[in-house]
C-alpha cells in the first residue's frame, strides 16, 4: 500500500509540475501587454510603462521569468496581483470556501441523483424508468452549465420566486447554482452507473447470491451495486474536476463569491499571477481529489484490496 501511494503521488506531483510549465507559457503566448491594461485610462508615458514593465520582471527573457516563477512556486509563493500588488495566495485563499462549498454542493447532488437513477435504470432495464432515466442523463450531458443556469433563474427566481437569483447569502442561494452544477455531473454518473451494473448483473457471483435465496433488494444494492462503484468513482473524481471548473461560469451567471469569479476578473485585466495562482491551485485540489478516489478503491472493493 506504501508504494503504491508513493507512485501515486510522484504521478501526481509530475502532473501538477506539467501543469505549471503549461499555465505559464499558455498565458505568456496569449496577446496582450499586462502593462498597457494596467495604465489603461491614464496619460502615462512610453517610458513609466517601460519602468512597470521592467519592476515587474516582464522585460526579461521568457526562460528566466519562468524560472523566477518556479522558484517562487517551490516556496510556496504565488505572486502578487498586477492589478492591486495583493499576495495571490491569500486571496485565493479567501475565495476558495465559496467555490468548495458549491463544488461540493454540486458533487453531492450529481452523485445522489446519478447513482440512484443509474441503479433504478439497471434494474429496470428497457422498461419505461429505464427510458426516463436515459432521457433525463442525456439532458444533463447536453446542458450548458450557463444555459441551466438562466433557465433555473427564470423558473425558480422571476416565475416562482422560491430561491434569490443571485448573491452568496445563506443556503436559499446555494440550491439553484448546486442543481445547476449538479445535473450535468449526474448525466455522466448515470450513464456510468447503468452502464457497470448491468455488467455486474451477469456475473457468476450475482446469480450465486440469488441461489442462496437472498432478496433481490439485497442482492443488488448491497453487493451489485458496490462492485459497480468501482469505475463509478473514477467518473466521480473527474467530475469533481469538472464542477469545479463548471463554477467558474456558474459563479459569475449566480453573482456568487469564489475563485471562479476571481479568475475570471483576472482573465478580463490581463492580471498573469492570479490566473496562474488560482490554475495551479485548482489542479493541485484536482490531483488530490482524485488520489483520495483511487486509494478508496481498496476500501470498497476487496479485490482491490488484495491486489494492493
């Protein structure tokens, strides 16, 4: 078990490392001058934007400058804002309760819905709760978080007035941008669900349980469905990843605190560190995520476990 989470996490480290080489170049090849927007509006001079340009670091060449930031990642320093030269990291920090609370808002719903819709559609397979369950997968999966998004507003909000529109106040202005994220991540999870416990379904070990006469409920929900977690919960650690970068759209459509809508601001002001920052720090969560996924593997499976 000890090596294979050491071989996990020097994965995990060399995908964050490649994830930093990739942010930084990505947004150095974007078009732009950071210098020009941030003198935007005033009559500065050629030569002050050229003194900006060279306090910042940003006259040096491309290799040195990434250098510079690598370093200052290895301690753990993320750069300061362009915009308003605030450490990045603190208000990453600052930000990051609101968009894990939706996130995990979201997971939660998408995983309830998904893996109860998936097992209801296994076992009634081809029936009419079959069909239902197929439709309502497919529509989360076609959905556009920003398109379910406005579309809960108007039902929820301006028709019904059930639950505010925006903003980040108590838990009535949680449930829209939840559901919004949740029904597309459960599309996927009922798919998947559906798809592992109709394989399971056939297998020997299945049909040896219902010749010992256990009941059907018992038969495939507590051992069906527990083996057809397994690849489910590898669609679950992606979709986490996915939320999270879901929130992004969502947070902004909400008015909602969070990283996403400070990553955004960041993107629309040219502001390179905290667009780095908040990248990097939402793939090392991503990486993290789906380690803690694959390490419960040996704990719902016994195979798993075995092999380990």
């Amino acid at each position: 078990m000890i090596y294979a989470l050491t071989r996990r996490l020097v994965s995990s480290l060399l995908v964050i490392g490649g994830t930093s080489v990739l942010v930084f170049f990505i947004l150095y090849l974007l078009p732009g001058d950071p210098v020009l927007m941030m003198l935007a509006g005033t009559s500065a001079s050629a030569e002050t934007a050229a003194n900006l340009r060279h306090q910042l670091g940003l006259d040096q060449p491309v290799i040195r400058q990434f250098l510079v930031y690598a370093e200052n990642l290895l301690r753990g320093d993320f750069g300061k804002s362009l915009v308003n030269d605030d450490p990045v990291f603190p208000k990453i920090l600052e930000q990051f309760p609101a968009t894990a609370l939706l996130t995990a808002a979201g997971t939660f719903l998408a995983v309830v819905t998904g893996i109860w819709l998936g097992v209801v559609s296994a076992v009634h397979r081809n029936s009419f709760i079959d069909f239902l369950a197929r439709i309502v997968s497919l529509f989360g999966i076609s959905m556009p978080t920003f398109w379910s998004g406005i579309l809960l507003i108007l039902v929820f909000s301006v028709q019904l007035n059930w639950f505010p529109a925006v903003g980040s106040d108590g838990w009535e202005s949680l449930v829209l941008p939840a559901a919004a994220l949740g029904l597309v991540g459960s599309g996927f999870i009922v798919r998947m669900v559906r798809s592992s416990m109709l394989e399971v379904m056939n297998e020997p070990f299945i049909t040896t349980l219902r010749s010992k006469g256990l009941s059907e409920r018992v038969v495939m929900y507590r051992h069906a469905l527990r083996s057809a977690l397994i690849p489910a919960l590898t669609m679950i650690g992606i979709q986490i990843g996915e939320l999270m970068a879901g929130a992004v759209v969502i947070e902004t459509v909400f008015s909602r605190q969070g990283i996403g809508r400070l990553l955004a601001g960041a993107i629309l002001s040219k502001d390179l560190p905290v667009v780095q920052g908040v990248v990097f720090f939402t793939a090392i969560v991503y990486v993290l995520v789906n380690v803690l996924v694959d390490l419960s593997y040996a704990f719902i499976d016994p195979r798993v476990r075995r092999a380990v």
